[in-house]
C-alpha cells in the first residue's frame, strides 16, 4: 500500500510542478508529458529504499573509508606528496 500512495502522491505533485513550470515558461500545459515524468520519477522513488544498504554501520565503515581515500587524494594531488 505504501508503494500504491508515493505513486499518488507523485503523480500530484507531478501535476503541480508540471503546471507551475508550464506557466512560468509561457507553454500549455501537456497532460500526457507530466503523467509519463510523475509515473518515471514515483517508480524510481519506489525503488530507492531496495537499493540503500540496511545496516548503518556498514554505511559509517564506508564513509570512514571514502574519508581516508579522499585525505589521501587530496594530498597526493595537490600537495605534491607521492603515494
């Protein structure tokens, strides 16, 4: 049921957006143009948290990781250090 009412909200949101930018770009709005973006943007939402990991700890051990990385390639490019 969840997946059913992002998708609603979606396309809602969709339509509003969808209205608004038409306006402010001086177009007519296009029905079929919003609902195919809506429709494209809620399945993506819908699919984001299948995606996400769902340990934390596992995402603060990469970020911890990526930290490391990034100190090292900021010093090995602009300090002039080798590796």
């Amino acid at each position: 049921m969840k997946y059913v009412m992002t998708l609603f909200w979606t396309l809602i949101f969709g339509f509003v957006v969808g209205f608004i930018g038409s306006k402010l770009v001086k177009l007519d709005f296009n029905v079929q143009a919003t609902l195919t973006v809506s429709v494209i943007f809620g399945i993506l939402l819908n699919l984001v948290p299948l995606v996400l990991p769902k340990d934390p700890s596992s995402i603060r051990q990469k970020r911890t990781t990526q930290r490391k990385c990034w100190v090292v390639l900021f010093f090995a490019l602009f300090c002039n250090v080798d590796v």
